[in-house]
C-alpha cells in the first residue's frame, strides 16, 4: 500500500494539510449519508461522476455502518467554511464530507474526485484534511449560443465540466444579429424567423436545400423545455445561468423577425451573416418597450436567476442620430441625446426587472449616458467600466478583453481557427482580479470574474472545448483560490489534463514547437504584412467535411515568406482559398485598398525584398474563382537568384468580396526541367 497520494486539486484549496497514508477505494467502498435529500443527492453524483470517468462501481449505503466508507453531510451552520465551502477530512478508513450549505457539499464531492489516483488496479485518496470556501461569489463563464448553436447535450455537458471547476455562473449569450435562441411563445417569428440564416459566402449560396429551392438554413434555437431542463441541470450543479438578452444593439434578428421593432423603414427581414457590429438598433416605441418587457416576462420566468443581462454592448448610435422617430422619441421623453436615450432604456428595463425582484446586468457601455440606479456592469473593455462603476457604488463583475476572452487562440496553431490573438493559460492564470485601479475600499463591489467564449470563430462544440479549457482551469483557480502559483498550478495541470481525456473534454495543449521548412510555409508560419491582430480564419468551403484555416488580417491581406533561401529556387507553387467579406466595419472599410487587377478575375502577386520589391511572378487567379475552396495556382517561373530574401504575397483584386488568401506557399527548383 501506498504511504502517499499526490495531491492536484484545481483551483487549490483555501487550507491543505496532507497527512500520512491513503484510504484504499474498492467496490466495497460505501457511501454514506446523513439525513435530508443533499447527501443522498451528492453522493449519487459522486458514484456517478466515478462511475463515468473510471469506470468504478460504488455501493450507496444510506446510513449503514461500516469501514471503508466515504460520508456526506450536510451539517446545517457546522462547516466553518460558510457559503459554497466546505470541509475534507481523508483517513486510511474513513472519508467524511460536510457543508454548510448544498453547493459546498457539491464542491467536496468535486475535490474528492480530484483526489483520486490510480493505484495498481484501484484507486486511492490521500490522507488529508481540508478546509475550503471561494474566494468570489461570481466564478462565471459566458457562452455565446447566437453566432453558432450548440446542442441541448453540449450545453449540459459545458455546465458538468464548469461545476468540475467550481465555477458557478454560466452567462448564456442567446440574442444576437445574428441569431435569436431563445423560444418566446408570444413572439413565435424570433425563433422561426430569427434562429435561422444564410452564413455568409459563396459556398453556404451554392447550398440549395432542394425542398425549399434555396439556400439551406443554418442555426436552431432552445425550447422552453429545453431552457428548463438545462436551468435546473445546472441548478444541481451549482450553476446559476444567466440570460443575457442583448439591446438596444445586437437586435438584427430580432428586427428581422418583427421588422416594427427597428429604425428602418424597411429593414432586412433576413437574419444577417455578418460579423462586427450592425448598426441596427431596436427603436424606442412604447409598443418596443412592451415586446421588451413581454420578452423578459418569459426569461424571469425560465431563469431563476437573481441577474437578468441585458447587454448594452455596441450599440453604434447611427440610426438613432439619423432617425427623425427617434429624435422626437428623444424630445418627448425628455432625454439630451442618443446616449441618455440608452440610459434611458436601461432604467425602464431596471424598473421593470426590479417589479420582478430581479437585478439588472449589463456590459460597460450602460454606463454612458448614466447608469441606472442598481445596476451592474460587466467590464470588458478593459477595466475602465469596474473602475467607474465600483467608484459610483455599484457592484461589477470583471471580465477584460483580451485576456478573459477566450476566442483568442491559447497559442499559435493552424487549427481550429480562432481570433489571431495569442492569450495564453499563464496569461489569463497572471489576471489579477482585485486590482489596484480599483480603491481596496471599492474592492467590495467586485462580484467576482468571468471568461467569455464568443463564438464567430468557433464553429463546434468540439472546438468550443478546445478553447475553453484548460483556461477554464486558471480562471477558476483565479476566482476560488485566495493565493496564485503558477508554478503550483503549472505541477498540477497535467492531472487536471489526464481527467479532461477522462471526461472525454478536448482541451489545448501546445505541441511541441517544429523547425520552420525552409521550403513550405503555411499562412500560419508566414509572417503578416502588418502588425495588426489577425484572425485564423475557417474557409467556408467544403459545406462538410474539412476546411481549411487562413492566417490573415481582413484589413490588409498580405503574408511574407521571411529568409526565403532563393539560391537554386526557380518556381513557386502558392495555394490559395477565398473568404467572405463579412465584416461589419462601418467606415473603417474606407481603410482597406483594393489593389488594381490587370485580368478580370485578379491575379496574386509575388514581390521579392519586401512588398516595394521588384515583382518577379504574377500568378492568374482565373483557375481558382470557380473552387470556393482551397485551390492550388498553376506555378510560375521566375530568374534563380541567390541568398536569403523576403517574398511578399498580395492579391489583385477589383471588389472586396470574397477575400482572396493564402493558405500555403511551396518553393521549387528545376521548374524548367519540368514539363508544363
Ligand atoms: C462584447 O464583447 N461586445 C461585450
């Protein structure tokens, strides 16, 4: 037997005193229970949990006496540890578990399991004693369900492998422009009309659904049963799910579905494909108030959550200003401009909220124009928004771009795709959530931290996963653990990976770095003409199967081959995908130059020393429009030349959309040796 067991818990405890020994777990282990459904919830959790990932039967003994068992209880006002805390205490025969309260129960059921390790053919638990409570209340994760939809299945899988974290807040991003989730039965049209699109390019185009003679629709959206079974999933979880229905910004297809709640005279009754910021807004008639306010009826009464979000985010003031409607709306209600008038929206939606005993959450941008009296702001244009609102007062959670934002990449791979950005675990692990640009005596307004998976880039659940964790892993021990260790945290990580494979959860884990081929580059392993933030960029073609994935900045399409050793070099072979241009840019677009093509379908251009370089092969792109996916150009020759030099690939193109871009670019000799 064993003297020791290793000890990985994620996020650490509060209080950790290892001991000398391990308790043996065998299929005679039995758990035991105090009185009242907790216990007996928890450790049939628990049987299943080690039924699931290791394959472990344990017997569920009630209240029966004996060695070798594992005890749950829930010691109303015993536990030390208070609110979500609880107490370990491991012995070579005994295990005992006990909470104050339901959800700290859980997390000892959660750390036991973390305390498992392989022994022979069992399993063992180190001898320990444990005293743990978080460190914040508001351990959050958003996800985004409106870009893409995820299944009912993935969604309670996500909340399984948050509770696995201790994180407790799933903010549930289900309204966006580009789609509408949520099944509102008085607005039937927001799920029928406004969970369904097009995605944009020309490969989705070509799709035809025979039975509609169009294009096939893309999307799906969640039931109200659906919406209850997950709320009360992630209920027994210790997961509260917060809604977020975005506004007055963010509403495309929620225009679409019922074009009187926008700007417009006439909007588009398609839900949009675009990504950025659409400067449609919802207007501000008393009958929109009353949709808004029916809408949030329905949400209070699927989510039992204490905060209803509300959005605020980017909503771009266009139509507002240029909207006569509105100016007279702005007039009669007696606000000063466009600003007020949102501020003004979200006091009416607070009020409203507050008739229902809930409390209202927003992104930073509800601080324009005034907050509303009790509201609370999500900071995640940096910490700006905490900052102002924890200085008036109000309570904030933070949750900064770039580092909580978890599209941007874990590090630089081809795939999956993602924003170009690199954050890494250590990036986000170094967060610091009580800063010091907020007063220590202000700090008490800090409900804690969250991470937001947005999902444009991300079109999988598989890929949500991979993007999530393990991030997840250093946010949580962010939000729970009062002291950080990277080093800590780094020694416990792999035990945290192996349960990963062990819950059937992709995760990120940097390959090994690989020497560049001195001869093929892929867009990843080229450099960008710019140093503006790239995004890694999914085809849209094929419609199934594989796709490949563009390192490119939409700005300025434009990759250099660096040291590109020329000597003997006579031909290039350059592979080359076309992406939709479906960014929402508003007059940056103005920024992008089109460079002059001389044949009708452009050309890609091959620069030698830099992209004022001499140009030495122009590649037609002719043999490629009609492959809207990746396409190999027919090579060109061009004079040997010796020594290292920098190639610079830019594309010829007369209109913006589609993209035209590089995936890879191969340098050859003997090109004349060869024949054509
Ligand atoms: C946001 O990223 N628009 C909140």
């Amino acid at each position: 037997m064993p003297t020791s067991a290793p000890i990985a818990i994620i996020p650490q405890p509060r209080n950790i005193q290892p001991g000398d020994g391990v308790f043996v777990l065998t299929p005679e282990t039995r758990l035991e229970f105090g009185d009242g459904a907790e216990g007996e919830r928890v450790s049939r959790y628990f049987i299943d949990l080690v039924q699931q990932t290791y394959g472990v039967g344990l017997g569920a003994g009630g209240n029966a006496p004996g060695k070798n068992v594992i005890r749950f209880d829930l010691t109303a006002g015993e536990s030390a540890a208070g609110v979500e805390g609880y107490s370990l205490v491991s012995s070579p025969r005994r295990i005992v578990v006990s909470a104050a309260d339901s959800r700290g129960l859980f997390y000892g059921a959660v750390t036991l399991w973390q305390l498992l390790s392989r022994y022979e053919e069992g399993f063992v638990v180190p001898v320990v004693t444990i005293e743990d409570w978080p460190k914040f209340g508001w351990r959050g994760l958003m996800l985004d369900s409106a870009r893409h939809y995820q299944p009912p299945q993935f969604i309670r899988k996500f909340i399984d492998v948050m509770a696995l974290h201790k994180l407790n807040v799933l903010h549930w991003h289900l309204t966006d422009d580009q789609a509408w989730r949520l099944e509102i039965k008085k607005y039937p049209r927001l799920t029928e009309i406004g969970a369904w699109r097009v995605p944009a390019g020309q490969a989705p185009a070509a799709d035809i659904d025979p039975a509609a003679g169009k294009p096939r629709l893309y999307g799906g959206f969640y039931s109200q049963e659906n919406v209850r079974d997950i709320v009360a999933y992630a209920m027994s979880r210790g997961i509260t799910v917060v809604p977020e229905i975005d506004m007055p910004g963010h509403a495309s297809a929620a225009i679409a579905a019922y074009p009187e709640l926008g700007v417009l005279e006439k909007p588009s009754a398609q839900v949009p494909a675009d990504w950025g910021i659409y400067p449609n807004l919802f207007n501000a008639e008393e009958s929109t108030f009353r949709f808004l306010e029916d809408v949030l009826d329905e949400v209070v009464s699927l989510f039992p959550s204490q905060y209803i979000h509300v959005g605020g985010d980017e909503a771009v003031k266009d139509q507002w200003k240029a909207s006569k409607r509105i100016q007279t709306r702005i007039r009669e209600l007696g606000v000063k401009d466009e600003h007020e008038l949102q501020s003004y929206f979200v006091r009416r939606l607070e009020t409203f909220l507050a008739s229902k005993q809930r409390r209202l959450i927003g992104w930073d941008e509800i601080l324009e124009g005034g907050l509303a009296p009790n509201a609370t702001v999500m900071s995640w244009r940096g910490l700006k928004g905490a900052v102002a609102a924890a200085s008036a007062g109000h309570d904030t959670v933070l949750s900064p771009w770039p580092t909580l934002y978890f599209d941007n990449r874990p590090y630089d791979v081809a795939s999956p795709p993602g924003r170009g950005r690199i954050v890494s675990v250590e990036e986000v692990y170094a967060f610091d959530p009580a800063p010091a640009a907020i007063e220590e005596a202000q700090r008490k307004h800090i409900l804690g931290v969250q991470a937001n998976v947005w999902v444009e880039h991300i079109r999988t659940p598989d890929r949500v996963e991979f993007m999530t964790f393990p991030k997840a892993a250093a946010l949580a021990e962010v939000a729970w653990s009062p002291a950080k260790d990277w080093a800590g945290f780094s020694a416990r990580l792999p035990a945290q990976l192996e349960r990963y494979k062990a819950l059937n959860v992709r995760y990120a884990e940097a390959p090994p770095a690989r020497a560049l081929d001195p001869r093929r580059r892929n867009s990843h392993e080229l450099a960008l003409c710019s140093d503006k933030i790239p995004l890694s960029l999914e085809d849209d073609a094929p419609i199934a199967g594989e796709r490949a994935v563009f390192l490119v900045d939409v700005m300025q399409p434009c990759w250099l081959f660096k040291e590109a050793d020329l000597s003997g070099i006579d031909s290039l072979v350059a592979s080359v995908g076309q992406v939709p241009f479906n960014y929402q840019i508003g007059d940056d677009v103005k920024q992008i130059v089109l460079r002059k093509p001389a044949t009708a379908s452009g050309e890609l251009e091959v620069r030698v020393d830099g992209c004022a370089g001499e140009r030495i092969a122009v590649l037609p792109l002719a043999p490629a429009v009609d492959n809207f996916a990746v396409s190999e150009l027919p090579s060109v020759p061009f004079e040997p030349r010796e020594g290292k030099h920098d190639l610079c690939f830019m594309f010829t193109q007369k209109q913006l959309d589609p993209i035209w871009v590089i995936d890879s670019i191969e340098l050859r000799s003997g090109a004349s040796a060869r024949p054509e």
